[in-house]
C-alpha cells in the first residue's frame, strides 16, 4: 500500500510534477482521490529522502544548521499538504493496521510533531479530546473517541512521554524507545507504535502553527515525542541516564546509513536531535521483518554495553 | 585609480568603452582572457617540468595533480580594497597572498600578473571538547582591511575563531651589532669597549605573516560571513543565529547586536546566511535569511539590532511554487553595491539587486541558470541545492557577476542587459585566450557548441568569485584552481 516500496521515480526529463509548481489538491475529500498517484508518489519520496538526510546530519564535524533547518521546513510543508488533502490520514491509519510499524513510524513520527494549522481545519475524527490532551500527559488513560480502529488507550504511553520529554536531548529512534518502556510495563511493543500513531494524528490535527513544539502547557500539541519540554513528573534518573546514551548506539544498528564512519555525535541543536533521531532502522526496509522485542533486546544489549 | 581614455567603437565589434569618471562603465569587453591559473596553490617540487613558454604562467607555484587534495580546495577569494593584492583561503586553512606585479613600461598592454606573495596557515583544526565535536579549520571568509600603513592587514575566519593577520615586508636587516661573537653568544658585557650602532643593510625580501588578534569563543554556531565597518574599528562576525559586533583592538569581548535563536530551538525555522555593513554609513548593516529576506538594520536605534529598520522580500510567485521553493529563496550572500545605494542578493537560481528605497520588490532579477528549475529534486538529492553561490560587484556597479555549476560563471551588464557565460577550465582556455562564451542548451535541439543540461557537471561550481575594485580583473575559484581574467584590451 505504501509507496515506499515502489521505485522512486523522478521525472527530471520535462516535467517534474513535483517541482512544476503544481499546488497540492484543494483541501476537500474528493481532491485526495484525484490526486495524481505519481504526484503523491513523488511527494513520499521527497519526504523519505528528507527523512535521511535529516539523519545524516550526524557526523563528526558539526553539522550545517543552514540545511538541516531547510530541510525540516521542507518535511513540514509536505506534512501539511499531506494533511490538507488527507493523505495524511490515510498513512497513519494503514500504519495503525499494519504490523511492521517500526517500518513507517519513523515517518510519521516525525511529522508528528509538525502541526498545522490547516490541519485544524476538521480533517478526521479526532482521536483525542482536547481536553484529555492538556491532563492527559499525566492521566493514565486518555480516551479516545469515535475512532474504531484504535481502541488501544494511551495510557501505556502517557507515563513514557513524562520521562522522554525530560529527556530533551535524547534522540533514540522514538518508535523504539517507548518501546522498552512498553517492554518493562506491558511488553507489547506493536500496540504501543499503534497507539503513537493515532496520536500522531491528533497532533497534527490539533496543532498550531508553530512546528516542532511540544508545548503540554498549552496543551496544543500531543507529546509524540521527546522534544516536549512540559512540566513533567520528577523524570526517573535511571531512565533519563538510558535514554541520553541511547544516541550513539542506534546509529550502529543502522543498516541503512552504512556510509557513516563514525559513532555520530548529536549536534547541539535540538532540532536535529528531534528531526533526525528516529532510527535509522525504522526507515530501514530490512528491519521490518524482525520482531520488535528481538530488535529491543539488542538496543538494550547495546545501551548496556555502552 | 586609472583612468582610461575614452575608446571609440568600431563598427560591428564589441570593444570596451569606459567612462572617464568610471561611474558609469559600459561594458562591451573584447573578452575575458586568462591572466594566469593556480593550481592547489602550492610550490611546485624541484623536478617539476620545464616552465612552458607559452603559458604566461609563473609555474614555479604549479603543481600538476591528477586529483584534487580536499585541503586544498579554495573555499574564499578576495581582492584588497586597491587591488594589489589577492588573498584566497582554503579548507586546510591556509591563506595565499598574491601580489600584483608591477606594469613595465616596455610592455605596457600585458598588465601585471598575480604572484604569490605569502603564504600562512591561518587556522588549524580544532577539537571541542565539550561537543566532541571537530572544528573545521576550512577558511570560510576573507575580508581585508583598507590599508593604512606599510603593512597590509585581513581578517580570516573558519567556523569560530577570527583572526586578524598582519602581512609585513622586510627587505632590511641592520647589522653591524657588536653584542655577540661569532658563534651568536653574548659576549661578557665587560669585554665591549666600543659602541657600534647598526647599520641597516638591504637583505631579500621576506614577507611574513602574523597573528595580531584571535577573535575567538563568541560563536555557538558557524560563521558564515565577517565585514569590516567602515569605520575601520569594528566589525561583525555572523553565524547561523547570530550578529556580534567586535572592535578590532579588543579580542575579549564581543557585543551581541542581532540574536534571532528562539527561545526553543524546535521553533526554529530562519537562519541568518550572511551579513554586511553598509559601505559608507558605519552604523547600517544588512542580514539575510534562509527565508530569502533581507533586512537592514541601524545600530543607532538600539544595542539589540532584533528590530529591523527594513525589510526586503519579494512575494512568492504563486505559479512556480513547489516543495523546494523556499530552499531556492534562501539567500547565500549579500553585497552593498560600492556606491551604497543597492545592494545584491543571490539565491539558487538569481541574482536580484535591491534599491535600498525600495522594500517590497527587487530592482532587478537576473536568471543564473534556470534551466535547472526543473531538476530541482535531484539537486536535492544529492545536495547541490544548498550550494552557496558568491556574487560580486565590478568597480562601477555596472556589472554582476556570480558562479554556476560546471565551472561557469556568468556576468550581468545592469545597463545593456546583456549577459554571457564564461567557463574556467583547463582545457578550455590557454593563457591570453579569450574565453569563449557558453550557452547551455535548455531542449530541443543543441547547436554545436552548446552544452545541455544533462551533461553539466555539478561537482565543478564556482561557488567564489571576486572582481577587482577598479579595473575589470576577476578571480575564480574552481575547486582547488584560482583563475585570474582580465578583459582585453586592445
């Protein structure tokens, strides 16, 4: 269903939809059916690639603020067109359903945290409640409404967020680590992906126009992830301490980003933390068929050893 | 400054007319011809190759690769505000000077070439220790300053560190000291009878290169551009977030004037890509953005330049609109013009020029290559798209200039409205060649001697470029070549 498994195809020779100037399609419900599937097509894998380079960023040399900056607005213009025309929906969804989640999560974990204001413009149904949202932080359960799909709650997750939020540098792939903490608490990884997935969407549904903000004081914008700086409960140090070793190590798992030499070192800027975290393995189409708990064994094993 | 006799244009030929005041220089050149190339900027070994005579070429300082060592790279050029000099940077952090030679009498139509006049190494790598991070040593810009005694001065800098050098020439040395004996020991000071006072004794020339302040520690981010006011005792240094103002003699303290960080950096969205200072007025200043404004600022209203006295942008053009749209606004560099009425920006694909008056248009855009509107994804695929472009001035504000890819560079006559495309490449032009005129064929049928789109080579840009301030040389940095042209004249 995905896209991302089809050959990218860019059709430089003439016309190039993408780059033409074609406006995304209006934002109405019909216009998404008619969007032309090689635009969409060219627009994931725009959005793919934007992803990777935002991971490549991490090099032994600091990495240039200029194009990692440009790079994230380009992933947040496509996120909101995406969300206009309801694609975004469409991907979130398919990513609940699906149970390679590590797959796309990245993806869209990413754009998570991107809200538009467009996006506010009554797209689906709201999963959460706002309401919810602005305790929900703290709340065990958030409920969400009218959406069948996902009748998970999100109570597994609210405790994680607290504790990543603290965390402001950590950059570990996010699919994975609310994983371990699923792990510790229920074990069941996959539901927990699902669950970041919806809320993915009501982010993105309820955010504002500032991007990248996790404000839970305003309750704008759900965690999704760890950018969130909110007055969080007293973060376990134990787990914070995890968390901040966590970087590094992922990188080593990636299979995908073979070319970098180095153990990547996290540049001061947060956004790229926040941008450029998720693992690599997420985007990685090997790992997708590997259990998830195999793949948290061995990022613990790692993070232990290191 | 030279002034030039006005030349009368024959008939269906293109010759170079010049203004007597030089205000308004029209330039219909001869065309460009190759002064000289360096390559890796490098003395050349001993068993290098017999200097071939017809390459006007001082080919001591060639050094015939097959490849390009990553140091030596050429990642700055700048000619000195009389034009004698020259200073290119490098990413291995060296700066070579070159000096112009003097114009014989007996020879007067083959003007001065550029030798080399020193070399230094400004900046080393550094390790920060607190990011375990390494710091480029690369020489990231080059700015002289105008020159007020018998030593030249240049601010460089890499990514943190400025540094003021001090370029000084020795061609005496007194001797006839009687302090020591033969073999440099002091002698008993019991023993000197006599006082002899040295005599100063011509000796060869040596220019030497000294560090006579290190700006250092005022930077989070890298520095994108330095200026030198002109007031000739400040001057800023920019980085991605930030504007800080320095006085030249103090190295302890810099003064922070524009801060664009946001209070959470997961809001940021605009970086600052280059700032100059206004070529007159000391207290004026203008900044660019990753967004493609400009904004010009006084320093006069508060000590915090946050709020800008003008805004430059144009409005998007909603009928090219695409997801690289702001990636091809943002804006590489700035340059007042000299006479401090416009100013010149260049983003990907244009170059604009600016009417200070005048805020919510450019005055004029000119099309670089836009050609390359189509492949913009592919540009972003393997990252060109975030080259940054250099544009310059000629002396007369009549011309601009700026590079492209495949080792060309394209010239601008804001007054004919002509244009052309040069090329620098070794294999294209041979010293007092007269560079040819490139074309780039867009579709459809390629004529002989044009290039198409597909077969331009973007590894090859010209991302450096600089012209002289008063005569119609340039300087070209392709890669780890400095081409020098200059326009013919008859």
């Amino acid at each position: 269903m995905f896209p991302k498994g089809t050959k990218r195809k860019f059709s430089d020779s003439g016309e190039d939809p993408v780059c033409s100037g074609v406006q995304g399609p209006s934002a109405s419900s019909a216009a998404a059916r008619t969007l032309s599937s090689s635009y969409s097509l060219q627009r994931q894998s725009l959005l793919d690639m934007s992803l990777i380079k935002l991971q490549l960023c991490h090099m032994l040399v600091e990495p240039n603020l200029c194009r990692s900056v440009l790079i994230a607005n380009t992933v947040r213009q496509i996120q909101e067109e995406m969300t206009q025309d309801g694609t975004w929906q469409i991907m979130t969804q398919a990513l609940a359903a699906a149970q390679c989640p590590a797959d796309r999560l990245v993806a869209t974990e990413v754009l998570c945290r991107q809200t538009d204001a467009a996006a506010q413009a009554g797209q689906s149904p709201k999963p959460f409640s706002v309401s919810d949202l602005e305790e929900g932080y703290h709340s065990e359960e958030v409920v969400m409404d009218g959406d069948v799909e996902t009748e998970v709650t999100m109570s597994s997750l609210s405790p994680v967020s607290p504790q990543l939020s603290s965390a402001s540098y950590l950059a570990g792939p996010f699919g994975v680590a609310p994983c371990w903490e699923e792990e510790e608490e229920e074990g069941d990884c996959e539901e927990d992906e699902e669950e970041d997935s919806e809320e993915c969407v009501s982010e993105g549904e309820e955010g504002e126009q500032d991007h990248l903000r996790a404000d839970s004081r305003t309750g704008e914008q759900v965690f999704g992830t760890f950018e969130i700086k909110h007055p969080a409960p007293p973060p376990d140090p134990a787990l914070e301490e995890l968390f901040s070793d966590v970087d590094p190590s992922y990188y080593d798992l990636d299979t995908v980003l073979t070319g970098m030499q180095s153990t990547p070192k996290m540049g001061p800027y947060d956004l790229l933390e926040s941008l450029s975290s998720h693992g690599p393995t997420a985007l990685s189409s090997t790992s997708s068929c590997r259990s998830d708990l195999n793949e948290l064994d061995h990022i613990m094993e790692i993070i232990v050893g290191s | 400054m030279n002034v030039r006799e006005k030349k009368e244009r024959q008939s269906g030929e293109p010759c170079m007319i010049w203004d007597a005041t030089l205000e308004s220089l029209a330039w219909k050149s001869r065309g460009w011809e190759q002064v000289c190339r360096y390559q890796d900027l490098e003395p050349a070994d001993s068993s290098m190759e017999e200097e071939n005579e017809t390459r006007k070429i001082n080919n001591s300082f060639l050094r015939d690769h097959n490849y390009a060592t990553e140091a030596d790279i050429i990642s700055t050029v700048e000619f000195n505000s009389t034009g004698e000099l020259l200073a290119t940077g490098d990413k291995g952090g060296r700066v070579v000077v070159f000096q112009r030679e003097q114009e014989s009498k007996t020879q007067p139509h083959r003007r001065g070439e550029y030798n080399v006049y020193s070399t230094f190494q400004s900046h080393e790598p550094e390790f920060d220790y607190l990011k375990s991070l390494e710091i480029e040593e690369k020489i990231n810009k080059i700015k002289w300053l105008p020159q007020q005694n018998a030593a030249y001065f240049l601010l460089s800098t890499n990514d943190k560190t400025v540094k003021l050098w001090k370029i000084s020439e020795r061609d005496k040395r007194p001797e006839g000291y009687n302090l020591k004996d033969e073999d440099g020991r002091f002698r008993d000071p019991s023993t000197i009878t006599t006082l002899r006072v040295p005599v100063l004794q011509p000796m060869d020339l040596m220019v030497e290169a000294t560090a006579r302040r290190v700006f250092s520690n005022a930077h989070t981010y890298h520095i994108n551009s330095i200026s030198v006011n002109s007031d000739l005792q400040t001057f800023i240094s920019t980085d991605d977030l930030r504007v800080n103002l320095w006085n030249l003699e103090i190295t302890d303290r810099s003064f922070n004037i524009v801060d664009i960080k946001p209070a959470n950096m997961e809001e940021l969205t605009e970086v600052i890509t280059s700032a100059e200072f206004h070529p007159q007025q000391c207290h004026t200043f203008a900044y660019t953005s990753s967004k493609g404004c400009i904004r010009l600022c006084d320093m006069r209203q508060a000590a915090l330049c946050d709020k800008h006295c003008k805004y430059f942008e144009e409005p998007e053009d909603p009928s090219t609109r695409s997801f690289f749209s702001e990636i091809i606004s943002s804006i590489s560099d700035v340059k007042f013009s000299h006479n401090g009425r416009y100013l010149m920006t260049r983003d990907y694909l244009t170059v604009k020029v600016w009417d200070l008056q005048m805020e919510n248009k450019p005055l004029e855009t000119y099309q670089v290559h836009d050609y390359l509107r189509g492949k913009l994804c592919s540009l972003y695929e393997n990252d060109c798209i975030f080259d940054k472009f250099e544009c310059v001035w000629n002396g007369s504000d009549s011309v601009i200039m700026t590079g492209s890819y495949n080792n060309f560079f394209r010239m601008f006559d804001r007054n004919t409205k002509r244009d052309v495309t040069l090329e620098a490449s070794r294999e294209n032009s041979k010293p007092r060649a007269i560079l040819k005129p490139r074309k780039v064929c867009v579709g459809g049928k390629r004529r002989k001697d044009e290039i198409s789109v597909d077969s331009l080579d973007f590894s090859k840009k010209i991302l450096h470029t600089t012209w002289h301030p008063h005569e119609n040389i340039i300087a070209v940095a392709a890669t780890n070549n400095l081409y020098i042209f200059q326009d013919k004249v008859n």
